[in-house]
C-alpha cells in the first residue's frame, strides 16, 4: 500500500452570535481536515491546527507535506513523522502552523493504519485503559448580554442539568475583581459538587495571576489554565509556589521539545498538549511518556471537529493513570476530555453520528481507525474556495 495523495480541506462557519475570551471576540469557526489517501482507496483523516485561525496549516499540506508523502508507505507512521519534521529543522519552522499541518497529517495516517489493519486506534496505542471519559464542558464565555450575569448562571445551570461532573469557564477579558463576580455566579450555579475550572488563555503576567488565583482560592477550582503567557516557565514556577490550585498550560507548545523544560522542572501540575497542534498522535505519545517521567497529570486540550474529539478519546484511552492506584478518579489520576459546548456547526454537522453525553461520559469510538464516519456534503458546505 502506498500514499497516492494527500489533501487539505479548510473549513469556516459562522455562527449567529459573538463571543470571546481573553484574547479576542469572534463570530465564526474554523478548521483543516487533512486526508490521506492509499492507493487502496482507503481515507486516513486528520485536524490541523486548534485556534481560530487554522487556515494557513493548509498550505504547509499542500507545499511541504504533499511531495514528500506521495508514494510512502503510509503504515510507517513514525518514520514518516520523522521525514517530515526534518524539513522544517533547518528552516527553523518547528512550531506553529507547519506543525499543525504535521498533526493533521500524523492523526490522518493513524486513522489509515487503523483502518488498514481494522483495527481502532487505541488498540495500536497499546490498549485501552478505559473505554469512556469523563467529560467536562468548556464553555462561560464573553458575550454581549446585557444581564451577562444571568446568562452565565442559566448556561452553567444547563450543563449540570445535562449531566457534565465538571465545567471550564474562561476569565481574564474583564477585571478581576468582575472575572470573580462571574466565577462566584457560576460556583453558585453549579453547586458545590461539580468542579470548576478557570482558563486565562495567557492574560495575566505572574502578580496578577497570582492576585486572581488568591481571589478565587474560595471557589476551589480545580485548575487554573494558561494564566500566563505560555513560554514563561519561570512564571508559572512562580506562580505554582504562590498558589493552592493546580495549574495547568502547554496547549500552545508545539512537540515534546518545547514541553521538555516545563515537564522537568514541574512548571505544570496538568500538562495539556493538543493532539492537533502539537505533532499528532506520534508527538503527543512522546509528551505523555516525558510527563509520566515526572509525574505530571495528562489532560488533553480539545477545540475543534469530531475528528478532534475522536483522536483525544483515543489517547485518553491509551493513558494509563497518574500514577496508578487503586481507584483513580477522574481530574485526580484519570484524564479526563474537553467537550467544547460553544456554537459550532464544525463540531455538531460533520460527524454522520455526533458525539454525545452519556451520563457524564463519552464513550471510545470503536470502529478501525479513528472510529468516525465524517459527512462529506457537510465537509463541502463549510470548505472554504
């Protein structure tokens, strides 16, 4: 079996109302779906890039990856890595969108290995360890209500009602001292029993994050994400000795290398590399066997299409507990997934079956590969010319 193309699908929907973190409003979705194809005929399908501006990934596919890919071996999926990050090497190109575009293109060549060997992806990775996750809800955005209050309350309300253990919401758009009226307003909402999570989205620098994490100290969060800007590992040391909460960070750090130090030197309490930005399937392995070394929790960030979700609900189930013991619970020892509740036609329209909580949960796709059948009228209603 040989690679007879390769190809990348940008994908743009627009949604009906605006909302924001820290770092930007915006009104619209976006995506990269890589394909591979084998002269077989079987498809291998990947996600390039996690963010709101994706696009670009495309034409490191098409420019880079494609020439180099078209007639290899598509189940020498390590090897293949390898070949491609040795092109951007001496350029100096090893983070950001080329290596999106790699991630969509690994995650692609799991899935057509998967396929090839029908076998699902988990299963390559060494077995499953759990056959669902615990998911948590992300969303608690920024939007334009005018009792926004109110709004958080309803929205977090909804997500207990729907059965999440657990929800993300994001500060550091407003004030702090008005970031705490809306973490206080959604500690109420859901109740003292489902954890609360806070993500910064790198707003703060290490006195402010510092003062933020002490405010909120009260609301026991379960984690605070990217309170700083996301190389600045002697802040987040800082900040780790200044705060009770768990700190968490790492989904804008590209492959294992830019990881490396912030594992060493316990700069995270939960590392959360992203499947699509940083390296695939292949590079994720390598960070969560560095972060096993040091004993640091694996959580994957999630935002994107169900071949996002796909590929995390594999990893996750590869992942073996943080450290073992014998009940490993979920947000202590367990990974758990990010299931982004945000409007998203990308999310809800390109899967011919959705995922869907259950109880909590969201089970482990297991048909070969990524386990996915994606919709391809949809994928063609989004494409972007």
């Amino acid at each position: 079996m040989r690679i007879a193309d390769v190809r990348a699908y940008a994908l743009r929907a627009t949604i009906p109302r605006p909302f924001g973190q820290s770092q930007a409003f915006g009104n619209a979705r976006s995506a990269v779906l890589v394909e591979v194809v084998s002269d077989e005929g079987l498809s291998g399908w990947g996600e390039a890039g996690a963010g709101r501006h994706q696009e670009p990934a495309r034409h490191f596919v098409d420019g880079f990856y494609r020439p180099a890919l078209l007639g290899e071996d598509p189940l020498e999926v390590e090897r293949l890595w390898e070949k491609l990050f040795a092109i951007l090497v001496t350029s100096g190109l090893t983070r950001g969108s080329t290596i999106q575009a790699l991630s969509g293109v690994d995650i692609a060549l799991w899935d057509l290995r998967g396929k090839a060997l029908d076998l699902p992806v988990y299963k390559l990775l060494g077995g499953a360890f759990r056959q669902r996750a615990t998911a948590y809800a992300t969303g608690l955005y920024y939007t334009d209500d005018a009792d926004h209050l109110a709004a958080l309350r309803e929205e977090a309300a909804g997500y207990v009602a729907q059965g999440f253990r657990a929800v993300k919401m994001k500060i550091g758009g407003a004030s702090p001292r008005e970031d705490l009226r809306r973490a206080e307003t959604v500690r109420a909402a859901i109740g003292a029993d489902t954890h609360l999570m806070i993500d910064a989205n790198q707003a703060y620098n290490a006195f402010t994050a510092r003062a933020v994490g002490r405010d909120m100290a009260s609301l026991d969060v379960g984690w605070f994400e990217e309170p700083l800007p996301a190389d600045d590992i002697d802040g987040y040391l800082e900040l780790k000795a200044a705060l009770s909460m768990a700190l968490a960070g790492g989904e804008a750090l590209y492959t294992r290398f830019a990881m490396r130090e912030f594992l060493a030197r316990h700069a995270f309490d939960i590392v959360q590399p992203d499947a699509c930005n940083t390296g695939g399937i292949t590079e994720f392995r390598r960070i969560a066997a560095l972060a096993s070394t040091w004993g640091v929790q694996v959580n994957p960030h999630v935002w994107g299409t169900p071949v996002a979700l796909a590929t995390s609900l594999h990893l996750i189930a590869a992942l073996p507990p943080t450290p073992p013991c014998r009940v490993p619970t979920p947000l202590y020892q367990e990974p758990v997934l990010e299931f982004d509740q945000t409007p998203n036609p990308l999310r809800t329209d390109l899967a011919v079956e959705p995922f869907r909580l259950r109880d909590g949960y969201l089970d482990v796709p297991q048909g070969p590969g990524l386990g996915i059948e994606l919709d391809h009228k949809a994928i063609e209603r989004f494409r972007v010319a």
